[in-house]
C-alpha cells in the first residue's frame, strides 16, 4: 500500500535533494520523515521505535555528509528506516520486508547507500574503521567514515576491540553513539551507568558546549595549539565527571552529550567535526520513538509492534473464537519457572532478550535466578559455564542465529568440560521478515559436530516441556534445545512433564515403500502432508527423530531395513544437517537406499513470512507431498503407531 509523503519529502529522492533545502526546512522534513515511517509501518508492519528517535541525526548526516562516496554504516538496522527513504527507496519502502519486497536492514546488494549488510549488533566500528583504514591506504583523505551505534550495542565485546583498535589508528574515523537507554529490551550493566552519569553532569554539560567550538577553531591555527586544548579539556573532563572519560582513555576526541533531537545542531556539530583529525565520538541523547508518544512510553512494545492503528495506537491481533496455541518462546518462559520452582539449581540467562524468549517472565518470579547480560552472547555462554562448574544447570536462552557468535566458547568453555548447560535456542529454522541475518539455519550442523553435546528439537509444545524437564536432570552435560519463532500447534500444552530418553525417536504412522524423517516442528508439516497423501492412495510412513546426536540407531535400522526410499526432513541447513547424519549412517553401516533431503538449500535465503520460505525452500506441506508423489509408488495403507 502506497502512502503519499509529505510536500517536502515528497521531492527528496535522493541525498541530493536534500542538500538543495535550506537548513530551516530541515525541522520540517524530519516531522514528515517522521510522520511517513509512522504512517507506513502502521499499515505494513516493521521495526519501528528505533528508526523514530534517529530522524534528526538521519536527516543531519545525509545533509552533510557526500554519500555514498563518504561511508555511512548503521549498526544492526533496526534504526534504518529513515535512511531508506531518503537514499531512494521511499517509493518502495511500503514492501519492506515483505516476500520479495526491500529489506527490513541495510543491505549492499541492495544500494550502493547501504555501506554494509548488517542485522546482528555491534559491527558499525570494525566496519567503517576498515573501510577508514582502506581509505587511507589509498589516499583518499577527504572520505568520511561514520558509524552509528546504540548504547546496547556498545556492550557487545565486538564493539570495545574495534574502539581499542581505532584508538591507536590515525584515521578519518567518527562513532555516534545514540543513547536512548534502550536496546530491544532496557539496558543492563555497567557502561549504561556511566553514560547515565555523563548524561546528567549538569557542570560537564555546560563546559562541553563551550569546549567543543573552541576546539573546532583551534584545529585550523595549528596542531600545537590543538594538542594544548585537547589537554585542558581532558582535566576539565576529569574533574567535573570523577572519573577518566572512558572513551578518551581509548584516544578516542569524546563529544556530547548532545541533543540528537535538535537537527540544526546537529547539523553544525557534524560539521566541525569533519574538521578535527583522527578517531572521534559524538554522544547523541536521543528517545526511542520519539514522535508517537505511545512509543516513547513503552519502547520494549513499540519496537516492532505489528500492525496498529496510528490514530487510537491500537495494535491489531487477530480475533480467534477459540484458544490458540501458544507462542514457543512464552512455552519456554513458563515451563522454566515450573522446573525452576522444584529444581532449586535451574538458573536463567539471556543475552539482553528476555521479552524476546520470554525469560522476562522468571526475571519477575525469580530475579535472583535469571539473569540478562546485555548483548554478550561469547559472556552468557562462559557466565553460564561458570555456573555450571559450581553444580547449577544454567539454561543459557539465545537465538539460533546470535549462538554463531558465541561458538568458540560453545565448544571450549562447556563441551571440552562437559559442562551441564542447557542451550535452549529459538528461531532456529526460517525466522522470517528479519530475513537471512537472523534465519537459525545452521544450528543443526554446527552444533552436532561437537563432541560431548546432545542436540534436540521438539515437534510441539508438549515435547519442548519434556526435552527441558530432561536437560535439567543431573549429569547431562551439554544439551541443545532448539525451537522456531511463532506458535506452536496444541491448545492442551500444559500438561505433566516426563523424561525422554536421550538419543530416543518415535514413529509417527506406520507405512509402506517411503519412509518420512524429520526433526523438530517442521514435522508438523509432514503430518499435513501424509494426510493430503492418504487420500491420493499414498501411504508413506513418518519418524520423528527428535535428537540429531545422539541418533536413534535403533530406529535408522528399522528404516534403513524396511524402506528403499527415505526423505528426510529438517527446518535447517542441508549441509551437515539431520539428513547428512542419516547419509553417514547409511554409508557406515553398509545400506543401499534411495534418500532425498528436504531443507534449507545451499544459498542464502530471503525475507518473507515463514510458509513462504518453507515453500521456497520445498518442504512445506505441498513440498512434501510433491515429493513422495516424484517417487512414482503407490503404497498401501498404512496404520497408526500406538
């Protein structure tokens, strides 16, 4: 759905257009910036909060800066829309991440504006310091390099080993880090604090003002004069805050805080410091959903709400007559109080998304138990190996796609030690309109390489209560539990939990000539499929593995016995994932069989909604299906395990 923009907006295509405005047209291009994401995402759905409290710093930089010839890198995106609009996608912004449509982050294939694909946080400085050092090396002194970073993000280790090392690079590097107290969820730690600290030095920000343009002026005179000032004022810094400037300490020019709603200052701001040499950070105070007062009061609701009603701030849902199932991460959010309140070991750690997997429900019954570390996933697992050696069962709960980042010590600081922590990942498998940054694609494979581990993935919300009432029994060492974004499939879902052995699968319906393997929710699919089969005289039978290590040896035996034709089914990677596990059985014990694998295919898959892309990828319902019919056999019926 097309919305019209605003009379300003309406002729800004491009940067360019924007820099033939005068500056006292600027406030009015941002309430209509402003006004047209608002409009937008209401009807089209999105990220939202974070792209309202960056307009003014949005429209300062394009309006100052030569982009794309000067490089500008958003750190994850969520905060991009505003970018979007004005680098020639305005018309196209109402497809955003739709199937098919612009993606819903910064992406380089897609503009020559998009500097670097990003999606997961704390990337910008690493980026734009290369990308500055790469300028450099080719002598490109006028090129600007600018990063732009939430206080959440900066607690990522990532982005404290890119400030140490542009620290100690002479290059044309400026950081914005815009502080609105907020990632997804509320800030946690310790760097919050400090900027709180700095944020409301009333001293401090009275001296800054005064400081900033004096050393603006001095930089033209001569650089004595320059480092002299810089001197003074690192003092001053000192006194007046208490403490060291944390960012100075890191030979970073610190200034700010400032208004970052305040885009005529912005705009002179940037501006000077185009000027000033080396590394440099301008602290932004900015609100997250500035401009929809709803958004402001609840930034953790407004930060991608879905569909809503922009006049009465009415968030749309569905209407159902009768009780849905539940969502698999507010499955896992209960059943781990539950286990919690009887196993006085069980402890909680998220990665600073405890709305997002729901933990946030045992950080308000248990507050001493559960435990978010800010955007730290390398920390949550180690923290949750430390645990672990004084005999607590951390269950450690991050997205399938940010797990890639803490791999390292997956391996070293838990499997090696064969530590009891539980990983419990969500959106593993097709995430959807986030898109390819954050499918949970490869969990599957990388984690069944490792040693010691056991790698799970319930096909319901029953089977995700018993797996997580299995890991917490004692000396289970490593064990993964992976589940999907979005609902499950039983309205009965709280029911008495039971152990499942481990290694242990199950048959689904018996039948003949074809056997169907899957693992995890994606079985549900088969389950449709097999019912569409029925009434075309197909009658293939149906496994659910449940674990993809340890393999129920078992149960390949049966089928590898009875079927010459097997499909295996996996909401994951083909390379190294459930179905290569059963092609390595096959081979080690000497089986002949024809075996087809459904899943993720070798390429890098899109956004859109999740049906869409298991249609894209061929095992959805009516993939399944098409493929058992391929076979060309005609099977008889099949009966019903008991």
């Amino acid at each position: 759905m097309q919305v019209p923009a605003g009379d300003l907006l309406k002729h800004i295509n491009y940067p360019s257009d924007l820099k033939k405005l005068k500056e006292d047209e600027l406030e009015q291009v941002c309430k209509e910036l402003r006004q047209y994401i608002i409009d937008v995402v209401s009807v089209n759905g999105g990220h939202f909060a974070a792209s309202l409290g960056v307009v003014e710093l949005t429209v300062a930089l394009q309006y100052v800066l030569n982009t794309p010839y000067d490089q500008l890198v958003w750190d994850v995106g969520h905060q991009a829309y505003g970018h979007k609009i004005l680098t020639g996608r305005r018309d196209e912004f109402h497809t955003n991440r739709l199937h098919g449509g612009i993606s819903g982050f910064p992406k380089r294939s897609e503009s020559i504006y998009d500097t670097f694909g990003v999606g997961h946080s704390s990337t910008s400085i690493s980026a734009a310091l290369g990308m500055a050092v790469a300028s450099q090396y080719k002598g490109e002194t006028d090129r600007q390099h600018v990063a732009v970073i939430g206080d959440g993000s900066m607690t990522a280790g990532m982005a404290f080993e890119a400030l140490n090392h542009a620290g100690i690079e002479n290059s044309n590097l400026l950081v914005i880090l815009n502080d609105n107290n907020m990632a997804i969820d509320p800030n946690v730690g310790a760097l919050k604090e400090y900027l709180t600290d700095i944020t409301t030095s009333k001293p401090y920000n009275r001296f800054r003002d005064d400081i900033a343009g004096v050393l603006t002026k001095l930089s033209s005179i001569g650089p004595d004069a320059f480092k002299m000032a810089q001197k003074i004022e690192k003092s001053i810094k000192g006194t007046l805050l208490k403490r060291s400037n944390f960012f100075e300490a890191l030979k970073f020019r610190y200034f700010g805080p400032v208004d970052g709603h305040d885009v005529k200052h912005l705009v002179k701001l940037i501006r000077d410091l185009r000027d000033i040499p080396g590394p440099k950070l301008l602290h932004c105070v900015t609100i997250k959903g500035k401009g929809y007062s709803l958004a402001e009061k609840d930034q953790t609701k407004w930060h991608a709400p879905g569909l809503f009603d922009k006049i009465t701030g009415e968030i749309k849902k569905t209407k159902h007559d009768k009780p849905q199932p539940p969502k698999y991460q507010d499955v896992f959010g209960h059943t781990i109080i539950e286990l919690a309140e009887v196993n006085p070991k069980i402890m909680g750690i998220t990665p600073a998304m405890p709305s997002g997997c729901s933990l946030n429900l045992m950080m308000k019954a248990m507050p001493n138990r559960a435990f978010d570390v800010g955007i730290a996933e390398q920390h949550a697992v180690t923290f949750s190996a430390g645990m672990a050696t004084q005999g607590l069962i951390p269950f450690c709960n991050i997205y399938s796609s940010f797990m890639q980042r803490a791999y390292d010590q997956v391996i070293h600081d838990v499997a090696i030690q064969k530590l009891n922590v539980v990983f419990c990942l969500d959106r593993a498998g097709i995430a959807g309109a986030d898109g390819p940054t954050h499918h949970g694609a490869y969990d599957l494979a990388y984690m069944r390489c490792i040693p010691n581990m056991t790698v799970s993935a319930p096909m319901n919300e029953e089977e995700l209560r018993n797996l997580m009432y299995t890991a917490q029994q004692d000396n289970m060492g490593p064990f993964v539990i992976r589940y999907p974004r979005g609902n499950g499939v039983m309205v009965d879902w709280q029911r008495p939990m039971k152990a499942i052995p481990v290694g242990k699968g199950r048959k689904i319906c018996d039948g003949e000539e074809v056997a169907i393997l899957s693992i995890g929710t994606i079985g549900n699919e088969v389950i449709k499929a097999t019912a569409e089969l029925n009434t075309e005289g197909f009658y293939p039978a149906h496994y659910d593995l449940r674990f993809v290590k340890p393999l129920d040896e078992a149960l390949l035996h049966e089928v590898f016995q009875k079927f010459s034709n097997v499909i295996t089914v996996e909401d994951g990677c083909l390379e190294g994932g459930m179905g290569t596990a059963v092609l390595e059985f096959m081979a080690d014990n000497k089986y002949q069989a024809n075996v087809t694998r459904l899943g993720i295919p070798d390429h890098v898959i899109e956004h859109g909604e999740q049906p869409e892309l298991w249609a894209e990828c061929g095992y959805d319902a009516k993939g399944i299906a098409t493929t058992v019919k391929d076979l060309d056999i005609k099977c008889n019926k099949h009966t019903i395990a008991s």
